[in-house]
C-alpha cells in the first residue's frame, strides 16, 4: 500500500522546516507515495532483566503531528513497540535494541515507546544498521524522579533513507541524557525534541555526526522550556568530508512566560576536513520570560587548528596520522560519554575506516 494520504501539504522546499532537506532523496516518505511494507523490525537483542519489558501493542492513533511524516505514521499505524521500566526498578546493564533487515524497494512505518516508571533508572541503546528506508516516530516518556541515558547509533548502509523523530516527555525531577550518533545512510533525518510537564527535570543531549562523500545528515533540535525550574544542554559535533558531504544542525529551545528559573545552552560545532562539503548551523533562542538562570548559544564551523597538527607533526607524527589524532579529540568528549567500551571502540574505528576512504 502508499503511505496514507492526509491533510498535510507536501513540501516543497521552500518551508522553514525542510529548505535544506533533499526531499527528492527521501524515497516518497515526504509526499505520500512510498510503499509501506508490512514489517516491525526493531527487537531486543539480549534477554531482558526483572522488571523490564518489549511488547507489540496496538494503541490508538496519537494526535497529529507539526512534522508531515509523523504525522503521516500517526494515522496510518496503530502498532506500537513498547519498551517498559517498570517503577523503582534500577537496570544494571545496558539494553540493547537493534533492527532485522530492512528494504530499499519498501518503506517501513515505525511507532515506538519507551517508558519509564517513577524512580526507575536504565540504559537504552538503539542500534540501526543495514539498508532501509525507515520512517520513525519514537516517544520517550520518564516519570517523576526516573533516569534514563538513550544512545541512538545510526550506522546503516549507504542507500538508508531514515525520517524520525525522538521526542522525550519529562516528568518532575526527571533526568533525560541522550547520545545521538550518525555515522551511515544516504539521507538522515532526525528532530530530538524534549518536552518539560513538571518543574526539576533536566536534558542533556549530545550528539555525533560524521558525513562523507554525498551523504545527507539533518538533526533538528527543539527543547519546550514551558515549565519553572529545568535545565537543558546541548552539545552536538560534526565533522564532513569529501564532495557534497552535506550536514544542518538547527537548535531551537523555547522558554515560555512560566518558566521562571530556566537554565539553558546549547553548542554545535563543525569541522570540515575537505573541499566540497557543507555545514550548516542554525542556533535559536525564543524568550518570554527574564526571571531564568541562563540561556545561550555557539556555533562554529571551520577547518583544521593548522597549531595542532604543527605541534603534533614537529614530534615525528606524519600529518596523516596527525588528522587522525585531531579529529579523535574532536569527538572524543561526546564519545567518552557513551561509557559503553565496546560502542565506543566501534565507533572510532570506524572514523577511522571513512577517513581512509576520503583520503583524509
């Protein structure tokens, strides 16, 4: 079947919120003429502990969405894959989510849900790999005083269309850390969104990218400061290289007139290795209110510090190795937060891995 038609308008390109997308790149999930295949592909990989559980439900639309392709999954999916943590309960290990293969010649509509009991505490990591053209709407809800790190890695093969949006519900004196990670696919999408209900939660959202030649990797930030007393930071890094190597950060926090005590900020920074490619970096705040503790913002893109790898060069370093070593210490303040060594070892090696293929 087409992907339901609804009362959204197609995009032309020309609107705020997709003037820097490819959308003739995204295999018809903007315009309602991909063909949904009928598949759930996200599993657990590992036993689940006491307490925790993954199940298939189906649950009534949710309300429409301000982003066409949610809102498109909300009124064509019922299907939910629910991922649950039960109240007080104190995960130890990570759990590991992770996708069965996908297709290229269909697309897949994906409603996920994880959610946290009252003084719960756990790790999640979600891993998507493989070829697919994926169309995701994934809801983080954390009750009062739970506490969740959600590490999402992208690594899927070359010609991966991925659409999503991971939006956190955060309840009082809830704590939200994610790890957004792009490294694969031909054209990612992803709008991290957290939403405050209730005064003393905090969201920390960090987040690697790390585009080559010809890939498209868009991350759309936006924090609703509509409660008093939360804090939110932001801290996302690129890095681009090889022709049309093509990245956008967009870092929207608003803080309403209720929401006297926030404290905010939020970074990106990009680094461009190669001729030909293109970062794009838009930080905005909106306030409504002057009683907060802070709020900010940085941005910067540029290339590499010519005085690092001198200094590393003048110790014998030959300048290939010298790059490498700079651009590891570039990421390596987000990755280290992982604190999965495995992950993170992965992850490295394979910067490694798309630096030798561009050369750099």
């Amino acid at each position: 079947m087409s992907l339901l038609t609804t009362n959204y308008l197609t995009p032309t390109g020309r609107e705020e919120a997709w003037r820097f997308t490819p959308l003739k790149r995204l295999k018809g999930l903007h315009d309602a003429t991909a063909v949904i295949g009928d598949r759930q592909s996200l599993q657990t990989i590992a036993q689940l502990p006491a307490g925790v559980s993954f199940t298939h439900e189906n649950l009534d639309p949710l309300a429409p969405s301000d982003d066409l392709i949610i809102g498109r999954i909300r009124a064509a999916s019922s299907a939910v894959s629910h991922l649950s943590i039960a109240s007080k309960v104190e995960v130890g290990q990570p759990i590991f989510l992770g996708r069965t293969s996908g297709a290229l010649d269909t697309a897949e509509l994906s409603r996920v849900r994880i959610s946290l009991g009252a003084h719960a505490v756990a790790t999640v990591v979600l891993e998507n790999t493989g070829d697919t053209v994926l169309a995701e709407d994934l809801e983080i809800s954390l009750a009062p005083g739970s506490n969740l790190k959600f590490i999402t890695v992208q690594e899927f093969d070359s010609k991966s269309v991925y659409a999503a949006r991971h939006h956190a519900v955060i309840d009082r004196d809830a704590q939200f850390q994610s790890i957004t990670i792009t490294l694969g696919g031909d054209v990612v999408r992803i709008l991290p969104t957290v939403e405050f209900v209730a005064p003393g939660g905090s969201a920390e959202l960090f987040g690697v990218y790390f585009a080559t030649t010809g890939q498209f990797f868009e991350h759309r930030i936006h924090i609703d400061h509509l409660v008093p007393h939360a804090k939110s930071r932001v801290n996302f890094k690129g890095a681009l290289a090889g022709q049309d190597a093509h990245t956008v950060w967009i870092g929207d926090v608003f803080i309403g007139s209720n929401a006297e005590g926030t404290d905010t900020y939020e970074l990106n920074r990009n680094l461009l290795l190669t001729d030909g490619a293109r970062a794009d970096s838009v930080p905005n705040l909106e306030i409504e209110t002057g009683q907060i503790v802070g709020a900010g913002h940085a941005s910067t893109t540029g290339r590499f510090d010519d005085e690092q790898l001198f200094y590393l060069m003048s110790r014998g370093i030959s300048l290939a190795d010298a790059r490498r070593l700079v651009i590891r210490g570039f990421f390596h303040e987000i990755i280290t937060i992982v604190g999965i060594d495995s992950i993170e070892d992965r992850l490295m090696n394979r910067i490694d891995s798309e630096l030798e293929k561009v050369g750099v």
